[in-house]
C-alpha cells in the first residue's frame, strides 16, 4: 500500500486560482491523492478535474471534525466511501 495524503479541508478554503493550484501541485508531484470536502465549491470541483484528483464530498457529518491529522483512510471514489484504517496514525 502506498503512503501518501488526503486533504480535509474546511469550507473557506476556496478562490479561482486554488483550481490552477491544484493542476500545479499534481504536475509537480506534491498533490494529494484525494481531497475530501464537507461542501466543494463549483471552483474546487473544476480544480479537481482539471488536476485529475479525487474528490468526495457531501458527508452526513463534517468531515473536518470526523477524521484527526494523521489518520490513514481509504477512499473509494466511485461509492463515496471513506473508511478509516487500524494502526497507528
């Protein structure tokens, strides 16, 4: 399994050039491989697609709050899953 990270962010994180930063980030190979967002804004979402990253958002509880720095999760895009794994974070 490869280690890398997920970004939770709150809902202020936002503006037009996030979407150019994002693409940036994944061309330079510091992108997350998946943002997970209790709302994202129609900016974000563009910036995802554009950049090729996953995004899930829309959770029943906030995100934000649910999941501590560090936890390992899996994310599966398609369902909109996000399960924490065991171990250590």
């Amino acid at each position: 399994m490869r280690t890398c990270h997920t970004w939770v962010r709150p809902p202020t994180w936002t503006g037009v050039a996030s979407a150019w930063m994002l693409r940036e980030m994944k061309d330079r190979g510091m992108a997350p491989l998946a943002l997970l967002l209790n709302a994202a804004n129609p900016i974000l979402a563009q910036g995802a697609a554009f950049a090729g990253l996953v995004l899930v958002d829309r959770f029943p509880t906030d995100i934000t709050r649910s999941l501590a720095s560090g936890q390992r999760v899996r994310v599966d895009p398609r369902s909109g899953e996000v399960a924490v794994l065991p171990g250590e974070s």
